[in-house]
C-alpha cells in the first residue's frame, strides 16, 4: 500500500486559488481516493508514439491499493502508446460538475500471474460484471500527481494537489 502522498495547493495564476493558508482547507486524500472509486468510467488519455493528437478513451475500472485497476487488449491504442510512454492522465467528474479529479500517472501491464481475486470481486461488485474468467492483461496506474476541487462553495479554497514519492 502505498504512503499517504503530500498535500499541497497548487499554484495556478489567474485562477483565483486561495493562498496555502486561505479558503476551507485542503482536500483530504480519502475524499479524492472515495472519488476516484465511485467513478463507473475512466477516460484514460494517453501520449501517441510520434507525437500528434493525444488518444482517450473511456475504461471500466477499480481503485485498489492507491491504484487505479483496468484491463485493455494489449493490442488497443492506449496499450500500444502505454508501451511507448507509460504517462497517462485521467479526467474525472461526476454528475455534479462542481467537482473534479485530476489524476496523472504512470501505467504498468501487470504481472501474468498477479491474483486477480479482490480485483474480480471489486469489479464484479461495481459493474455486476464476472471477470473470473478473463485471463488478458491487467493494468494499473500509479498515481504521481493528483488534483481535485470540490466547489460547494468554495472553488478557489477547496483546490487541492497531491504528489506522491
């Protein structure tokens, strides 16, 4: 499990973001990590080999461990530029506009032989789809950074960005 990552508020002129001192107070991090397990699709975007146009497409997934848990063809275009630049970013708001995360991360294939058994269940439970018999690849994202906001009245005081080691 990985360590509790640092937070901060992050600097973004023009924006109106409060000081460090200022506003409602830093998200906590189990907000943010409730946020991202709630979401039922993960646009994951990542970098094209040769530059160009960046490549999103929405996945299924679950958050376990301070991961994020997906599985794609290791044929499909976000595996290929995943193998090319491992650096994805994944966009996230619910209904409520006024919220948001942010996360950027690194995405790894998974070992062939990883247990696969909280992931099938996770999964299972959120989308009422059985992956026990699945046997492609899984893949997981590794947060670096993160940010988030919550409005609920406060925008400029709620922006939170986390770094992790």
């Amino acid at each position: 499990m990985p360590s509790e990552p640092k937070a901060s508020r992050p600097h973004m002129p023009g924006y109106g973001i409060a000081g460090p001192d200022e506003g409602k107070g830093l998200l906590p991090w189990s907000w943010a990590e409730a946020f991202i397990a709630a979401a039922r699709n993960y646009p994951i975007v990542t970098n094209r080999a040769g530059g160009g146009v960046p490549h999103a497409m929405p996945v299924w997934g679950v958050w376990l461990d301070g991961r994020l848990w997906f599985s794609t063809s290791p044929t499909s275009t976000k595996a290929r530029n995943i193998a090319h630049d491992p650096r994805v970013t994944v966009p996230l708001a619910h209904e409520r506009d006024e919220e948001a995360v942010v996360l950027e991360g690194v995405a790894e294939q998974l070992p062939a032989d990883i247990d696969r058994t909280k992931f099938n269940a996770v999964y299972k439970d959120k989308y009422d789809w059985d992956m026990s018999g699945e046997t492609g690849p899984l893949w997981a994202i590794r947060p670096t950074r993160v940010f988030a906001f919550s409005a609920n009245g406060d925008f400029a005081g709620t922006t939170t960005r986390w770094t992790f080691e």
